[in-house]
C-alpha cells in the first residue's frame, strides 16, 4: 500500500467517525430537550396531583411553581423551533455551496455566508432557550419546595 493510499483510508476513517460522532451529538441533543419537556411537564403533573389529593400548600408558592413549569415547556418547545431553522439555514448553506462548487450559479435569495450565519445564529437562540428552560424548571421547584414546607 502506497502513503497517498494510506492517507486516503485515513481521511475516510476520520470522515466516518465524524458523521458518527454528529450522528451522536443529534442524538443526544434530542434526548436534552425530551428531557426538559418531560421534566417540566411531570412536574406541572405532580403539583396538580398534590393539590387535587389535599395536599397543604402555600398557594401562591404553587402559582409561582405553576407557571415557571409552564414557562419551561414553552422555552423548550421555542428551543426545538429554533434548532429547526437552523437545520433548514445550514440545508441551505450546504445546498449552495455544493451548487457552486459544481461551477454552477446557485439561485437564492440569501448567501451561503447569509444562511450560515442564520444557522449559527439559530443554534445560539437554541442553547439560550434550553438554559432558560432549565432556569425555569429549577425556579419554579424552588417555589414548589417553598410552597410545601
């Protein structure tokens, strides 16, 4: 086997194992958000149950905890759209730089660079809004705790 033979099998190793480890982080990045669903809508499930078997509460503690668990579900859900339109925008980043790569003149409204940088910009909103999320799930069990005890 030649080096250019060689270097060739090594850069098709590396490529796969980077389209495995973005398989990986797609994979994980959806159990991120299903999680912060799950979470803040158990715990809206949990404080309903409390309240409807007579549990003494602090009311207001509870309203409190109510709609931070709402406000989290609403955040994770703007955060799945967010991650949507940057898949699209980076679709379109692709798509048009391999048109042009192929010598050919792409037909868009916007760049490559222009949908890249709604991608990049789409992937930050994303992050932020699974921060807020996951703020608001730890307000509103913080209210919850003060609400019971």
């Amino acid at each position: 086997m030649t080096s250019g033979n060689t270097n060739k099998t090594q850069a098709d190793h590396l490529r796969s194992d980077a389209e495995q480890r973005l398989e990986f982080q797609h994979q994980y990045t959806l159990a991120g958000l299903k999680t912060l669903q799950l979470i803040n809508g158990g715990a809206i499930l949990a404080l309903l149950t409390y309240a409807g078997n007579g549990g003494t509460a602090d009311v207001s503690n509870f309203k409190v905890a109510f709609a931070l668990y709402a406000a989290g579900l609403v955040l994770v859900t703007l955060a799945y759209l967010a991650a949507y339109a940057s898949q699209g925008a980076y679709m379109s980043d692709s798509g048009i730089r391999a048109i042009e790569y192929d010598g050919m003149k792409a037909v868009s409204e916007k760049s490559a660079d222009e949908y890249e940088a709604i991608g990049n910009n789409s992937v930050k909103a994303s992050v932020g809004l699974v921060l807020a999320s996951l703020a608001s799930f730890i307000g509103g069990s913080y209210a919850a705790f003060l609400g019971i005890f």
